[in-house]
C-alpha cells in the first residue's frame, strides 16, 4: 500500500521544495488537486525535484477539457516522468462546468464513460495501434494527421482513473478506468457495502476483473499526541465533513450510518453560514466514521488495520496543512510513511 500527500495550489518551487522533502522522508507521491489552479505545471516542477516520486492528478477536472487535451498532457507528463504519472479526473458539480467552465454537462456518469472511452481511442493512436476513431455520444474523434500525433516513447502505458461516489459513477470505474479516487468523505460500511460491489458490477459488464482496479483513498487523518495537538485537525475535518455532507450526492452515506436527515440540517446551516452550528453537528462518533483520529505512534497502525488489502494508496488530506504549520511533523508523517509502506 502506497503512501501520498494530497497537495494544494502552490508555486511551482513550492511544489518543488515539498516535493524533495517527501521524497527524503520516504513519501510514495503526491496527488494534485485542481481548484483555483491547474495541476499540470506543480507536477512538472515537483517531479524535475523529486525524481522517483509518484504524481497524479486528484483529480483534474475533466468536461471543460477535450479527451484529447487530456490525452496529450497525460502522455506528456508520462514521457516526461519516466512513468510516474496517472491522471485522475472528476466530473465536478454541474454549476462549475456550464457556469464557470461554460461546458456541457449532460448525465455525467454516461459522459465520464464516454469520455474514458475516447481518451483511450486517443492513446491506441498515440501508439500506432490504429487510426484515431472514436464514435461516441459525446465525444466523436475522427482527425489525428501524423504530423500532429505526438512522439512516442517508452511510458506509453498511462493510466486513467476517475472519482466516484455513487453507484452509477462507480459502476462506470469498474467498467472502464484503471483506477477509482473515492471521495475523501467515505465510511469503511461504504466501501464495503456500495463502493466494491458497485465496482465488481461495473467490471463483470466489460469482462475485467474488479480486483485489477486500483482504490486511490484520500483519508482525514488527525495525528496528535492530546487533544490540545489534534484540535485544529479535528476542526477542519469536522468542517470539511460539513461542507461536503451538505451536497445532495452524499447525503446517502449518512442514511447507511442511521443519521437520517443529516445533510439537510447541514445545507439549512451551510447556506445560512453558520459554522459553527454546521461543525457542532458532527460529533465525534460520526467524525470516527468519516476520519481517522490518533496518536502520532499509533496512525500508523489504524491506517494499515483500516485500508491494507483495500486501497492501492492512501492519501493524507490534511498532512500538507500539518507540515506547514509546523515542520517538523514531517519527520512524524515520514515514520508513518515507511511503516505504511513496509506493511
């Protein structure tokens, strides 16, 4: 089971810097969020830094972007990090595509699937496997000229992953990605009980083996040795659980968990801007479901207990803010690292 850091907008000697102190604690990679700012540039420098680290994207944001656009920066950032690179994309909420991105956003899981299906027609392409053909819903493909095909070389295996929550979108993982970013709010009843069959469904329609598809797991993880030391971390994670338990599309994980009604109370406080209330909300046997809070000596363990024979890797969602407001717990994270790895 790998180990990585989910890492923010940065510069690009930021991104660099964290970069080479990661690799030296023994870190596997580093995934790269697009938000505010797109990933591509961060991994560039960060992996020019830190020559045998992992990098990803979680996620890139897929419908404003052509398969091809995608394609082409998957196969470049590739090339050009001797394999270390997977792309991870997301479709986003409706409101940020058709009104920040002005792109279309129809069904999104038959949209994400068909979209999967044409970057990969554009990479047989980029390997002289065949022509570029692609006769999908969404995304016909038709015109890749030689001049315009980029070169090839010897990391041409690039894989493709995609973030899933509910069942259709899962499905379509299992069907067609090589790997699913689950969401980092997510309980162990979710993955066991929705998130594996879900993915076991969508694999037996195309003939693969469900087992082959690499679990990417963000995890709220709150280290601390007291309270006092695990207070801020339980803050933000009781908020983030907040702030996504409000949205409509996860608000069956709380049903699964007997917290009947829970994302409406959330949304009425959410909307209203109460923080407080919407943290107060969160309890800490709910916040035990969604995060795992621990002593530094023993997160290790709980990780390895909770995720080994499960996730391909996990990924600390809160470790970069840790690191940075105090950096010498990036020695503590590393110790996490190498015995998460070693297990």
């Amino acid at each position: 089971m790998e180990f990585d850091l989910m890492a923010r907008g940065s510069s690009w000697a930021d991104a660099a810097d964290l970069a080479k102190r990661l690799e030296a604690g023994g870190f596997s990679g580093m995934l790269m969020t697009e938000s505010s700012q797109v990933p591509w540039m961060m991994i560039a420098a960060a992996s020019m830094a830190a020559p045998t680290l992992d990098f990803a994207t979680g996620i890139a944001v897929a419908f404003p972007r052509s398969p091809m656009m995608s394609a082409q920066i998957a196969w470049e950032l590739a090339r050009n990090t001797n394999g270390r690179f997977r792309l991870g994309l997301g479709s986003q909420v409706k409101a940020h595509i058709v009104r920040r991105y002005a792109a279309q956003f129809d069904r999104p899981a038959p949209q994400m699937k068909d979209y999967l299906l044409a970057f990969k027609a554009c990479l047989r392409a980029f390997r002289r496997e065949e022509d570029l053909h692609h006769d999908g819903p969404y995304y016909p493909l038709s015109l890749l000229p030689e001049n315009w095909t980029p070169a090839r070389h010897d990391y041409e295996d690039v894989k493709v992953d995609i973030s899933a929550v509910g069942p259709y979108m899962v499905k379509v993982a299992g069907a067609v990605a090589d790997g699913i970013h689950v969401h980092p709010m997510h309980s162990m009843p979710y993955i066991e009980n929705r998130l594996l069959p879900g993915l076991a469904e969508g694999a037996a329609q195309t003939g693969r083996n469900a087992a082959d598809i690499d679990l990417i797991v963000p995890v709220f993880a709150i280290p601390g040795d007291s309270p006092e030391e695990r207070a801020a971390g339980v803050l933000r994670c009781k908020t983030q659980i907040g702030f996504y338990g409000a949205t409509p599309n996860y608000s069956f994980q709380f049903d699964d968990l007997g917290y009947v009604g829970m994302r409406d109370k959330l949304r009425v406080h959410l909307k209203s801007g109460d923080t407080d209330a919407l943290v107060a909300l969160i309890d800490d046997e709910m916040l035990d479901h969604f995060g795992v809070v621990s002593r530094w000596d023993d997160l290790a363990d709980k990780l390895i207990a909770r995720y080994l024979g499960k996730a391909a890797r996990v990924v600390m969602y809160l470790a970069e803010e840790s690191i940075r407001q105090n950096p010498d717990n990036l020695g503590k994270w590393s110790e996490i690292a190498r015995a998460v790895r070693a297990a």
